[in-house]
C-alpha cells in the first residue's frame, strides 16, 4: 500500500515538478515582459488573472473536489459500472450549467469584482479599466478549468494521477506562447496574457478527454439533481471555507496590498509563486494521492489503518517541509536575483519580493500540514469542522494583516497568511487527535528531533555559503545558476547525508501494517 502511494506521489511531484519549472520559465518571462514596480501592468494582469484562479479554487479544486471525491469513491464501492457512469454524468451536467451562470455573473460584474476585489485600483483610473477588461477575458477560465478539475478527481479516484498533474503545464506553454508570439504584435501586449489564459481553460479540458475515454468514464452530461448530486453540492457549501481559506486569505490581503506603493501586489505574487513550489510538488501532491485512499479506507471502515495512514503523511510533511523553510528563508534573494533581476526587474523588486518570500517560507509548515489534515475530515464527508476551524483562521489572518500592513507593508501581509495556516492547522491536528480519528504512533519525539538537527546543520551550511546579495546582484546570469544550483544541491546532500547517519532509512519512511 505505501509502496504505491510513494509511487503515485512520486508520479504526481514529479508532474508538478514539470508544471512548476514551466511555471517559473513563464513568470520569468513574466518579470522581464511586465516587470513589477513598473506598475500598471504588471498589477492589472496579476489581479485579473488571480480573481478567477480564486474561485476556480473554491469551484474546482477546493471544495468540489473535496466533496467530490470521498462521495465518487464511497459510490464506486457499492454500485456497478452503469451506475457510476450515470452520477459522473449527472454531476458533470449540473456542475457544468452552474459554472456557466457563475462565469456569465463574473463578465458582467467585472467592474464591481475589480472594485471590491482591488479598491486600491479606483485610485489609478487606467489601472482599473485595464483590470475589468482583462478580467472579462479571463473569467471564462474559472469554468473550464473546474471542469477539469472535476476530470481530474474522477481520474485520481480511479488511481491515474499523471495526466491531471500534468495538465498545469499546459496552462504555463499557452501563456508563454501568448508572451513570446502574440503580445509583439498587439497595440496593447499585455491583453494576449489575458487570451493566452482563456485558451489555456480550453486546451486543457480537451486535454481530459482521452484520458477519460481510457477509464470509459467519458459520460454525456446530464440535467438531473439525483440525491448523490445533491450530497456532493451539500457538502460543498462548508467546503468553499475549508478547502479555500489560504486563497482568502491571499485575496483579503491582495486587497490591502492595492493600497500600498506600486508593486506590492506584484511582489506578493512572485514571492507566493515561489513559496508554491514545494507545496505543490509535495504537499499537494502528497493530498491529491491520500484523499482517495483515506476515502477507501472510511469506506472499509477500518479506523485504524485511516490513523496510520495520516501519521506516515504528517512525517513525511516534517519530513520535507522543515528542510523547504531552511532553504526559502536562507535562499530567498540568491532565488529571487537569479530567476527575475532582469531587465525590467530591479534590485528593489528582488529585496521586497524576497523579504515577501521569507515570510511566506515560514508557514509552509502549516500550509502543508492543513493539505494533509484537512482530508482527514473530507474523506469521512465532514466538511463543517474544517469550515468551522477556517473560520477561525481566517479571522485569525485579517487581524493580523491589519495589525502588521502598516508597520511591515507587504511582508505584513504575507506573513500573517503564514501565521493563520499554522493555526488552521494546528487545529485541525487538535480536533482529529480529540475526536480519536488520528492516533500518533511511537517515535515521533526521536524522529522530529533527528529531522531538526539535520535541518539545523543544513541552515548553518546555507548561512554560512550563500553570501550576501550584492554578489548575486553583480554575478552574471549563469554564474548565478551554477552557484545556486550548488548550495541547493549540496544542502539536500548534507541533509540527506545526516538523516541516514542518525538511522532514519528508506525503509523507515515506508507505510506500516499490523
């Protein structure tokens, strides 16, 4: 069983990683192409293209996927082929008609989202209009990709996870497509980033398709509200809260940001691009594997292998996510000057983007560990704890972000998101340890202390080597990869090199059975 998960997270990371990497050549060419204390643009695309991929977090792969799944897994279980067939169908037909109108209502209303959304912007009239209009083009994209998510979770469901986790590359290949190609020949460049999402939504639905057809749960939709497609949509309402309060957290503080100097919200989103890298290729993934799982074995009812199945994840998360903070916090000018400082990317924009960065590292911790632990509740279709606890924490996010905007600006903003996970998940942890649902196994103190020494020697490698940001600011553009490459290669070596002399093997890190 643990062999296969490792084998499917592995599958999935190593899509992700893919997507990632794409992702970073494109917000490469992103920073030379709008730069980010430039301003007008940069801002305007930023915010447009993040109000529909909020909400595609809350339809697609938030709280739809979170009630989607455990509900498609528990119906696997007890009906045939023919009937499964026939859900996928119904909730793809109802899911696909409420989109519509949600996307329709966005177009419309783009001047009143922008407004709400980016007041900071009604300050900077060619901003603001800029915004909607790029905002009207890239709404559309909310509905098409939430029907991939929707493909993704059947897929993932059925154990095929390469080809959903691939399916974000297509996304960043459009958009460097739309950059290089498109936007040289427009009066107006950056309107063929906004194009170049829309195609994105479209390339990657058609995408799903054959991939479905694999599985033969390519399904006509269908207009019927049967009672399993009402159960998915009952769960989904706490879901939007649970599943997506980090994306809140991200907009509320979007919002604060649109009143700070230009480039704030710029340099929030290169630093929380970054930030995403390893919870995507690890925490992400690392969910989107065990969600089915954990739904297959509260399906089986078997308590005891849930709880166990939850402990291997959470080492794993301290695992790889204490040696990710080390190397953001410790790494974050030497990553922000050798990717971006280009062109229209300035000094000033690598120094507030990497103090964004730091702070956005030191939550990763949390952000990771609410992936893992808030499928703990899903996968048994209890959606309103988390809710409950999200709640919680994002009142916990706007006090903070209020109390640390003026004195730290964006770095204010960004670590109270930080601050916020480590609550949600902390709570999560305490709630599902109370309820008895998750039972620690032995050896947790030996083995989180042997993680924090390996980590520790790690950061006074880093400290020690990286050396300060004036030499990676004058250093030439492969003299900075080959340096960063270095030290990012040499601190997994050392961390890996001390974890095996401290005992902790392979073998160690698989999944234990009775």
């Amino acid at each position: 069983m643990s062999r296969k998960l490792i084998k499917s997270t592995a599958l999935t990371g190593g899509m992700t990683l893919v997507s990632r990497m794409t992702g970073l050549i494109r917000d490469v060419i992103f920073a030379r192409f709008l730069g980010a204390s430039a301003g007008v643009a940069a801002d305007a695309f930023y915010v447009a293209f993040a109000i529909p991929n909020f909400f595609r977090r809350i339809f697609g792969e938030g709280a739809f996927s979170q009630a989607f799944v455990p509900v498609l897994t528990a119906h696997k279980n007890g009906n045939e082929l023919a009937a499964t067939r026939t859900f996928v169908g119904n909730m793809s037909g109802v899911f696909g008609l409420l989109l519509f109108l949600v996307t329709l209502v966005g177009v419309i209303a783009a001047p009143i989202l922008v407004t709400l959304l980016a007041p900071g912007f009604l300050q900077h009239g060619d901003k603001y209009d800029l915004t909607v209009e790029m905002l009207r083009i890239t709404f559309p994209y909310l509905m098409f990709i939430s029907l991939v998510a929707m493909s993704a979770g059947i897929l993932n469901s059925h154990q095929q996870f390469g080809a959903a986790a691939f399916t974000p590359v297509l996304l960043n290949v459009c958009l460097i497509g739309a950059a290089v190609l498109a936007a040289p020949h427009m009066a107006q460049p950056v309107l063929a980033l906004a194009w170049g999402v829309f195609a994105a939504g479209v390339v990657q639905l058609l995408f799903q398709i054959p991939f479905l057809l694999k599985i033969n749960m390519l399904v006509w939709p269908r207009l019927r509200l049967d009672p399993e497609v009402k159960k998915v949509f009952r769960l989904m309402g706490p879901a939007i809260l649970g599943s997506s309060v980090a994306q809140i957290n991200l907009l509320v503080n979007r919002v604060l940001a649109s009143f700070l100097v230009t480039g704030s919200v710029s340099w929030l989103y290169f630093s929380d691009r970054l930030m995403e890298f390893p919870l995507a290729i690890f925490g992400i993934a690392l969910a989107t594997v065990i969600l089915p799982s954990l739904s297959q074995k509260h399906a089986e009812a078997s308590p005891q292998e849930f709880s166990r199945l939850l402990d291997w994840a959470l080492r794993w998360v301290l695992m790889i996510g204490l040696p990710a903070t080390v190397g953001l916090v410790l790494l974050s000018r030497a990553i922000m000057t050798t990717l971006f400082h280009y062109k229209e990317f300035n000094a000033l924009d690598v120094e507030m983007s990497a103090q964004a960065l730091m702070a956005f590292a030191l939550g990763l911790l949390g952000f990771i560990g609410v992936k893992i632990l808030a499928p703990g509740f899903y996968a048994r279709q209890d959606t309103k704890t988390p809710a409950k606890i999200a709640m919680i924490s994002f009142a916990v996010n706007i006090v903070l972000s209020l109390l640390l905007v003026w004195p730290l600006k964006h770095v204010g903003l960004a670590l109270s998101i930080s601050l916020a996970a480590f609550v949600n998940a902390g709570l999560l942890f305490l709630r599902l340890h109370k309820d008895q649902v998750y039972r620690p196994e032995t050896g947790w103190l030996l083995f989180s202390g042997k993680i924090v020494i390996a980590s520790s020697l790690m950061a006074a490698l880093l400290y020690w080597g990286v050396g300060d940001a004036n030499s990676w600011l004058q250093a030439g553009f492969w003299e900075r990869v080959q340096w960063l490459s270095f030290w990012v290669i040499t601190s997994i070596l050392l961390y890996i090199g001390c974890l095996l002399l401290m005992g902790i093997k392979p073998r160690h890190l698989l999944l234990k059975h009775p």
